[in-house]
C-alpha cells in the first residue's frame, strides 16, 4: 500500500503543499552542511528511497482538523511532521542493524551496503537531525515529548529482546512491546500537533489514544503480512520475525489454539524456523483471521477517537488512511 498526494486528496491544494513542505525540509535538513556530506548523502539515500510517509500524514490532517489550525501554523506543523519522519527513519536503521535485515522497502539496507559500524552512525546522525527540524517548532514541550518517545521506542527494543524466542509470551506483554515498538511513535504523530496549536488536554489525551490504537492495528498487520505476503509485495524478507524468534500474535494465537499434540510439532518447527509448517499451523487455527480481527478492534477504537476533530475533507481523509491500515499489502 502506497499513500500518494493524490489519495490525500485531489481537491485540496493546502494538504499538497504541506507535504511537499514537509518532502523539502526533509531533505534540506540532511543536505546542508558541507562537513557532513559523507553521512548526509547516506541519509538522503535512504530519505529518497520513500515510504508511506504516514507518520507525517496522521500529523498534518489531525493538525488541519483541529478548531485552533490557521495557515499561520504551517510552519511549525511541517517541521514537527519532518521531525517524526527523520525519528521514524532512524530507528529503521538501527532496527535494520539489530535485525540484520538485507532489505527495507524494497531496496537495500546500509547495513547490507555499507556495514553496521556505518549504518549505525547514519542512524545517530539522522536522530541529531531530527530534533535540530524541531527548533522551528519553539517548543520546549514538543523536544519533550519527542525525547521521551525515543526513550519508549529503546525500551520497546529491550522488551522485544528480553523475550525473543519466548513461547509463553502473553497477550499483554506482546501488546506492550508493539506499544513501544510502533505505536508510541503514532501517538506523537497524533497528539504532538495539539501543543503548537494549543488544543486543550483532552483533545490531546483522545490523540493520544486515536494513536496508541492505530499503533497497535498497524503492528499487527505488520506481524501478519510477515507469514501472509511475499518479498516483492512486502519490501522486505518474508518470515523475518520467525528467524529472528521474534513472538507474534499470529503465533501466540496458533500456540493458544492448538492441540497438546499439533503444539509440539509446532514447536519444533518455530525451533527449526521451518516457515511452510508454521504457516500451515496457522491456516489450521484461522490464526492470521483472527489477528486481522484483533487489529480491526484497534482500528474501531481508533476511529471512535475522532470524533474530537471538526468535520471536513482532512478528517475524511484521515478516517480512510486509518482504514487503509488495516488493508494493506506492505
């Protein structure tokens, strides 16, 4: 699933502009020092290979959804939804380091082209950047909460390493690790916007949430096209979590829904990483169904959340990017 300027919206002129605003910044900030070329044209490599931009997109429509947005706002809503983007982009990097994936979005990774000492400070320098895109913001809040938001994202790493190949991972545990893992990032993207307009704590505590939800739906997903896509489709290398024992709801649903018997055979075939067994416990138990309904609750709860924004083309539009995250192919 791909989300281009024409699926935000074809009448709406201002939406474009942000996020070509956002697509300038973007790549101004990595370029513009010329002592930090070598590491810059890194970032802007991996900048310019893409993605769904979706963290900057949920900022911009909530922002333009919001009673207290005027266009003298741009400024600061395009630098702050920039700032999400660099963030997210870093953590792929490291993520990509961790995991040694070859492939992200389709291309490959700098660790794979570059080697991990190098990706590693390609990731570092990304992180500099983002909060030097903040300053435009005039926000000590706002630098706030993106800090501890990148503290949530570390802990979400250690969670997920403290129970890598953990069998009798529970329903919470899982849930609070892709809540530190994805959905502490979507929550800033919603509810960040709330301080440059000086939206009211409730309006920001339900962002928060409309987040959190989405968070969830998105990771889920994600878990699922792991045993359900291919390599082409997804961007990355299929049955990746199953290597790197990494326990998903997909497989904590199987193990949940299985026979003592057909449990240890698909045990030993986790053990084994053999993917095309794993894959037909799961069809057997309706496991990825049944994920898909799990992140569909998310979604649910998610879109009930919305009702904090006023009426128009931008919460129209946002309502169906959070619908598109549930059916998506990548």
């Amino acid at each position: 699933m791909s989300f281009n300027n024409s699926q935000i919206s074809s009448d709406s002129q201002t939406l474009k502009d942000l996020l070509q605003t956002v697509e300038s910044k973007l790549s101004h900030t990595i370029t513009d020092l010329a002592i930090e070329k070598q590491v810059s044209d890194l970032c802007q490599t991996v900048i310019s290979a893409g993605g769904k931009r979706i963290r900057p997109r949920i900022a911009l429509l909530c922002a333009t959804s919001l009673p207290n947005y005027t266009p003298e706002f741009d400024d600061k809503i395009t630098s702050v939804a920039a700032a999400l983007e660099l963030l997210h982009t870093a953590t792929l990097i490291h993520d990509d380091v961790i995991d040694e994936s070859p492939l992200r979005r389709g291309h490959e990774t700098l660790n794979a082209t570059e080697g991990n000492h190098i990706a590693v400070l390609a990731g570092d320098y990304m992180f500099t950047r983002c909060f030097i895109t903040l300053q435009s913001a005039l926000s000590v809040q706002i630098i706030t909460e993106f800090s501890k938001t990148l503290g949530t994202l570390v802990a979400g790493e250690l969670f997920q390493l403290e129970h890598e190949g953990d069998l009798s991972i529970t329903y919470e545990q899982y849930e609070n690790i892709i809540y530190a893992k994805t959905g502490a990032l979507f929550e800033l993207a919603a509810s960040s916007i709330c301080i440059v307009l000086d939206e009211p704590q409730s309006t920001y505590d339900i962002l928060k949430e409309y987040g959190r939800q989405i968070g969830i739906a998105f990771q889920v997903i994600d878990d699922v096209l792991d045993y359900r896509s291919d390599n082409a489709t997804l961007g990355k290398v299929v049955g990746e979590d199953l290597k790197d024992r990494r326990i998903t709801l997909p497989l904590i649903i199987t193990l949940e829904k299985l026979s003592s018997t057909d449990k240890d055979s698909f045990i030993k075939a986790i053990e084994e990483v053999d993917l095309n067994t794993v894959i037909s416990y799961m069809q057997k138990t309706d496991a990825l169904k049944l994920s898909y309904d799990y992140a569909k609750k998310a979604i649910d709860k998610a879109l009930s959340c919305l009702a904090v924004l006023k009426d128009g083309e931008a919460k129209s539009v946002l309502e169906a990017l959070t619908l598109k995250i549930i059916n998506r192919d990548s």
